[in-house]
C-alpha cells in the first residue's frame, strides 16, 4: 500500500478490539475516539448495516435492470410484428 500511497506507513486503515462484555463497549469507543481527532469508531452493527445496505442497493439495481430488459424484450416482439 505505501507504493500507493505514501502517507499509509506506519498507519493502521483499522483496528479491531475484543471486549469480555458488551457493557465495555461505550467506554472502549469513548477511548479510543478520544485518543486523536479524526478516529471514526464503528461497531460491528453498524459494519452489517453497511453491508446490508449496499447488498439491497444491488438487488434494487438487478431488480431495475431486469425491468428494462423485459420491456425491451416487449418493445422488441411490438416492431418485429409491425413489419
């Protein structure tokens, strides 16, 4: 990645933390947020979340691309029986 983008040695992209206890949760986030400004923290909820979405943004866009074929499948058999 440093060939890339010189600016990511020695930098982590992320980091993961195991915690005993869902409990620990609020104040692990509230010290690692406060460790530098910047630090975008995220459970793994809100990962799934992300993902979710991004999976039901595809299935939107198959279920729009299947439309449009059968209408020109449609529109196609309308001039092929015009002629």
């Amino acid at each position: 990645m440093e060939t890339i983008n010189p600016l990511t040695k020695n930098a982590a992209s992320s980091i993961h933390v195991k915690v005993k206890s869902d409990k620990a949760i609020p104040d692990v986030i509230a010290k690692i947020s406060g460790l530098q400004t910047g630090f975008k923290v995220l459970k793994w909820e809100d990962y799934a979340g992300i993902v979710r979405s991004l999976t039901d943004s595809f299935n939107i866009i198959n279920v729009i691309l299947t439309i449009i074929d059968l209408f020109d499948r449609r529109h196609y058999g309308f001039h092929r029986n015009l002629h």
